[in-house]
C-alpha cells in the first residue's frame, strides 16, 4: 500500500513582498555593505612571501616548485562561494616577476622560487 506524502509550506504560502531582501538588509533593517572576494585576501601575506622567496626557473638550483595545492596552503586561499581568492594572489605575485609555468617533472603548472638569503 502507498503512503500519502505530507504536504509542507510551499513557497506560494509565503508573502515575500513583505521580507526584506537579505543580501541587502542587515539585522536591524539598515543597509550593509557588499562583500567582495578581496575581502578575504591578505595583500601582507603576498609581501611576506615576495620577502621570502625571489622568482626563479625549474632550472634554477635549489628553486622551490609551489603548485596549485602549496599556494593555497601558503596563503590559506580556499576556493569560496564568492569565488578563488588565489587568482587574487597570483596577480600580486605576478606584479612581483613570478609566474607559472609547467613542470616537467610533473607536468603541472606551478611557480618557482629561490629562498632569499637572510
């Protein structure tokens, strides 16, 4: 024998013309501001790293190879509902002369880098 499923609240039961809008309405019913992805960067985590580290080639002796997964480690840039934070650190990194480029080791792309010296 069937069981007869449960009729919930559907959206037609709701008014929404009297809800406020809840990207635009704080908790008080005023206005907030809009986040955007580069709320979540850190440009010091960028300088820190430009400190550290100087752009180098696969070629270079004792370059570092930072892949996607170790750039995201290093800055702590997970993907989000507003979108990938790494983008945003890789423009600052790239400003600074490092860039991708394939490994051949392992056939992904990824930055290379020297540790300065202290």
């Amino acid at each position: 024998m069937a069981r007869k499923k449960k009729k919930g609240p559907t959206l037609d039961d709701y008014e929404w013309d009297e809800m406020p809008d809840a990207d635009m309405a704080g908790a008080d019913g005023g206005e907030v501001e809009r986040i955007a992805l580069r709320d979540f960067c850190i440009p010091e985590k960028a300088e820190a790293f430009c400190h550290t580290y100087r752009p180098a080639s696969e070629d270079t002796p004792g370059a570092e190879a930072f892949d996607d997964a170790r750039l995201r480690l290093v800055f702590k840039a997970q993907v989000c509902g507003l979108g990938d934070p790494l983008a945003i650190y890789m423009g600052m990194l790239k400003a600074e002369g490092f860039r991708m480029e394939m490994s051949r080791v392992t056939g992904e792309p990824c930055i290379y880098a020297v540790r300065r010296r202290p």
